[in-house]
C-alpha cells in the first residue's frame, strides 16, 4: 500500500518513535468538532471560543474550563489525518494534551494509526489505569487487507506511571497487544503482555515492593486449514509477582506455587486428517523447578488437556 501524503508518513512514523512523549485525559474530550465541506470547524466544548483563526481545516480557540485557561488546536485535513492538541495557560507544569489519528485507504489495504501522547501538568497523578486511557502513552496501529489476501495486523501499546506510589514507591507499567491473522482467518496469532515495577524500594522493602511489581504474558497461535487437513493449536501463558499474590496449588497438589513465584503454562495440540491427533499440556513452577503434565495421542481438542484443578484463590491464568 502506497502513503500518498510524505508529511502523514513522517507523522506516523513518529508515532512509534515517540518514547518521550506521554499521555493523559484532555480538560475536555477530543472530538468534540465538526467540520463542513469548506473545511470550516466549529467546536463542541463548552467555554471556548475563537481566537481568529479558522481556515482550510485548522482552527484554534482559547477555552477557559474549570477555572483554567487552555489553547485548543485543531488539524483536520478530511483526507485522514487529525491532529488535536490542549495546552494550559499560566500553569507551573506546562505540557501539552494531544491526539493524533492517520487512516489511509488505498483499494482493499487500509492502514490506520493512532497516538494519545501527555505531558506536564496533563500526566495522571497516583493512578496506575492500565486498562484505561489514563495512560502517558498510547499509541495504536493496524493495517488490514480485505481482498484476496485476508491479512491483518495489530499493534497496541500503553505506558504511564504511579506518581503517588504503591505502598509509598513510585511505579510504572508497560501494557503491549499484538495480533495478527492472514489467510482467511486460516491463520491467527496474538501476544498480551503486562508488566508493573516499583521504583526506589529501600532494602527493609524489597519484600512488599516484589508483591507490587509483576509480569503476565499470553501468546498464542492457531492454524485451522481445512484444505490442508491439518488443525494445529498453541498458547504459553507466564504469571509471576503481584499475578501469584496468592500461594496455590495444581493438579492433584503436587504443583505448588508460593506467592510471586514464576508459573507457566503451556498448551500444544495437532490434529492431521489421516495422521491421527497429539496433544501436549505442561504446567510448570519455573521458580521452584516443579512441573507437570499428559500427553495424548488420541485427540487434540483443548477440552481433552490435562486442566489443573486450582485449589486456592482464582485462576491465575484467565484471560487479561
């Protein structure tokens, strides 16, 4: 697929490039506009009002929203790129609020990204909101093909930091998704990962600093081919830190875990027309060196694997 725009891909590019930027709530929601086919925007926030200037896509106003004065800007070319920026005025932290979005279309290829950057005054303060937008950083791609080739690809990722502290430390966490799938969904892949440190922990500590800090992993594969006549299923999930908080067991108690020990489980299955099935479950505690698992020859369905039976506090392995 071909970028027709050089300043959108510049634009784009810096999305990924763009570590030092970070991510926060605006003073109002983005969005908030519309535009006519003149390119004349007209906005939607209440207590703001132009500043002059408004032309050819781009409009700029000053807002005054709870007491505070910010400098609202807007870029919308209405061929797919946006870019909306806050800026508070007079403030002892500075920063800028900004959204950038590209969607471009060429055919049956459609490539899409988008940035939710914070910094200064916009950081979130004492609140660590992984699974929601008040990040530092976030910033979204994809690229689809809805033609004969039946391809997508999907990248995720957040960052942000607890200014207030857990358990009186700072922290940070990094939050990252990739997916994936081609051929008519004969093909599909995905990658989660999580990950929570704490910061500045003295020694007397460390031991409540570890049950704050943590990483989870999900990654799995699929390949349903019917054509081919093979099925083949793949995931490894890893828990360890504040996704173990809880000492437990598996299986018939033989798999034990303390609390913040590493546990990984694993899950293999294939299935040939005519070849027969095979299937492979393994769970292991890879801080204590334990393990266990069955084999099957006989099927590879994942009702068939091997199933740990958890005999204290919830599935550490659901989904996230």
């Amino acid at each position: 697929m071909k970028l027709t725009n050089s300043i959108k891909i510049a634009l784009a590019s810096s999305l990924i490039a763009a570590p030092m930027a970070i991510l926060a709530a605006p003073p109002a929601a983005f969005d908030a506009y519309t535009i006519d086919g003149a390119g004349t925007i007209t906005s939607g926030t209440a207590g703001c009002s132009s500043l002059g200037v408004n032309e050819a896509g781009f409009a700029q106003e000053q807002c005054v929203i709870s007491g505070k004065t910010y400098i609202h800007t807007i870029l919308d070319d209405q061929a797919g790129f946006i870019d909306e920026n806050w800026i508070e005025m007079g403030g002892a932290m500075g920063g800028i609020s900004d959204k950038q979005t590209l969607v471009e279309t060429s055919g049956t290829e459609t490539f899409s990204a988008t940035s939710k950057l914070n910094t200064g005054g916009f950081m979130p303060m004492g609140q660590m909101g992984i699974m929601t937008d008040n990040v530092m950083v976030s910033l979204q791609q994809g690229i689809t093909d809805t033609g004969a080739q039946q391809f997508s690809a999907g990248f995720d990722f957040k960052h942000g930091m607890n200014m207030v502290g857990m358990d009186g430390y700072n922290g940070k966490f990094a939050d990252l998704t990739l997916t994936s799938s081609a051929g008519d969904t004969t093909y599909t892949s995905g990658f989660k990962f999580e990950n929570f440190s704490i910061e500045g922990a003295t020694v007397g500590d460390l031991a409540k600093a570890a049950a704050d800090q943590g990483t989870r992993i999900d990654q799995s594969g699929t390949l349903n081919d019917p054509g081919a006549s093979i099925v083949q299923d793949f995931s490894i999930s890893e828990r360890s830190g504040r996704y173990t908080t809880e000492a437990g067991s598996a299986g018939t108690g033989t798999i034990t875990w303390a609390a913040g020990d590493l546990i990984v489980n694993t899950l293999l299955g294939q299935e040939i027309t005519g070849a027969g099935a095979f299937g492979l479950h393994d769970f292991a505690n890879e801080t204590q060196g334990t393990g266990t698992g069955v084999d099957s020859q006989t099927s590879s369905a994942a009702a068939s694997f091997y199933t740990p039976a958890y005999t204290s506090g919830a599935d550490p392995f659901a989904a996230f």
